[in-house]
C-alpha cells in the first residue's frame, strides 16, 4: 500500500468517533419522534427537508447553476403535509383517496413554468430542471417515510420504517468500514474517487445481513411474512442504499463540492447523511405495498 493510500485511510478513521456518536444521536432521536407519532415524524421530516433544500439550493448557487427561488421551501413542506395519513383518507372536506403529493408536484412545476414565463433567466431549462429535481430528490423521497410509517397499520409501519433506516445506515457503515480497510479497486472513480468495489461489496452485504435479521425478528409481529419476501426485501434495501448513495455522489460532482453541508460532524451535511435512506424508503414502501401489505 502507497504511503498515500494508507494516509488516506488513516484519516478517513480519525473521524470515526465523531461519525459513531453523531449517528447515534441522529439515529436515537429519528425513533424516538417516529415511534411518537405523526406529529412529532412530520415536524422532523419538514426540518430534514428545509434543511436538505438548502444545502442543495447552496451547491447549485456556488456552481452557478440556475434554481428557482424560495418558493421551493413552500412546496416541499406542502409534500410532506401531502403525505400525512389522514391526507390519504380524507377528512372534512378532504375527500379521500386524491393523489396530493402529485398535486403538489404538478403545482410546483406549473408554479415553476410560470415564473419562468413572466421572469425569463438566462438559462430557462436548466434552471427548470435543477428545481423540479431538487423537489423531487429531497421532499418527494423524505415523503415515503410518512408512507411507510403508517401501513399497513402503526405498529407494523413504525418497525418497516425502522429496518430500513437501519439498513441504509448499514450500507453506509459496512462500505466505510471494509472500503477503508481493504478497498483497493475503484468502484467508479468518475463519479467518486473514493467509493472502492469491496467497500460497495461489504456495504451490500452488511446491510442486506441486518436487514434479514430484523426482518426476521419482525415474522414475530407478522407471520405471515415469508422467508422469500424477506430476502427480497433485504436484497432491494440495501441495493437501493447503495444506489442512492452513488446519486449523491453524482449531484455533489455535478455541483463540483466535497460534502453537502457542514451540519454532521464526521458526516459533512444531511445530505451526506440520508443519501441512501432516500432511495431505501420508496423502495421498501413499493416493495412492501405489492408483496406483503395487500
């Protein structure tokens, strides 16, 4: 090993300790207000999502790329509100069974269309297009956790959120850990340099045991989930981790920044932080919704 590779190393654990205590802070306090309830998880899902907006909002207007303005922050909270569980069965005046969060989505992209129209920029459609993914890599994904939350029922919902969050924090953990200490062919250094083949491998595999193990543990609640939906289950959270992992990847390279943010320490911002959760929570929801819930 190179004495730059090993120094590379040697600095990526230096802040191991920081990165175990803040994960385990953020991840006591995401069960906590998810376990709660509905009120407590949408208010910390509407902070993660002003917060993960800025960020993004930060990276975009460094590079000089083009976004919307702060409208974005409205409509991402409005996601979330259209995610609630009594937005999807009706109450009031509220009928039941309306598709909200798609309301929002082609309320945010008229909304966008029209500023666009009456205060044309320089660069139309990449400042469209940089918005509506902003809107659709942050408040749309963060949304599925509210999704996910409740079905099939409050019980069973709370413990799939909570295996997943688990499983992308595993993939995260297991790709750190064996990527740091015997990685050694790049995964894809176009995109990130530092992402090596084992630690992808180790990060698979690490989530997909814990995933498995949980799940196993949750046939006690739910017998009547199987073995196979299980695996499948383990497999797709984890691939889904991995994957979102790598899109962060590319939206910090396309922005030309390091980290996200500044806002975990060991961690860069929250962006670094929920990568793979955001691709791991529609994943599950889908997944469980055809295979299990019904």
């Amino acid at each position: 090993m190179s004495e730059t590779a090993r120094d590379g190393k040697s600095s990526a654990f230096s802040a191991l300790p920081q990165r175990v205590v803040s994960s385990l802070i953020a991840f006591t306090g995401v069960v906590l207000l998810a376990w709660i309830g509905w009120p407590t998880l949408t208010l910390m899902l509407i902070a993660a999502t002003l917060l993960g907006l800025h960020e993004f909002r930060n990276m975009a207007r460094r590079k000089g790329m083009p976004i919307g303005g702060r409208s974005i922050y409205g409509f991402g909270v409005l996601m979330i509100l259209a995610s609630e569980p009594w937005m999807k069965s009706g109450f009031w005046f509220v009928p039941a069974g309306v598709p909200w969060r798609e309301i929002v989505m082609w309320l945010y992209f008229t909304w966008v269309m029209t500023v666009e129209v009456i205060r044309p920029s320089e660069r139309p459609l990449e400042r469209i297009m940089t918005s509506l993914f902003g809107m659709l890599y942050i408040p749309f994904l963060l949304s599925f956790a509210l999704l996910l939350r409740f079905e099939p029922n409050g019980t069973l919902g709370f413990w799939y959120l909570i295996v997943t969050i688990v499983g992308a924090y595993a993939s995260d953990s297991g790709a750190y850990f064996v990527g740091g200490s015997i990685g050694k062919r790049k995964l894809a250094p176009e995109i990130s340099p530092a992402k090596t083949l084992e630690g992808a491998i180790g990060g698979l595999a690490f989530s997909f045991l814990v995933v498995f193990v949980f799940a196993q543990i949750l046939r006690s609640i739910a017998p009547e989930t199987g073995l196979i939906e299980i695996g499948i289950f383990s497999l797709l959270v984890s691939s889904a981790a991995q994957l979102g992992d790598l899109a962060e990847s590319i939206v910090k390279r396309s922005f030309g920044a390091k980290d996200s943010g500044s806002f975990l320490p060991g961690h860069g911002g929250l962006l670094d932080r929920i990568d793979s959760t955001l691709f791991a929570l529609p994943v599950a929801y889908y997944f469980l919704s055809v295979a299990v819930f019904n």
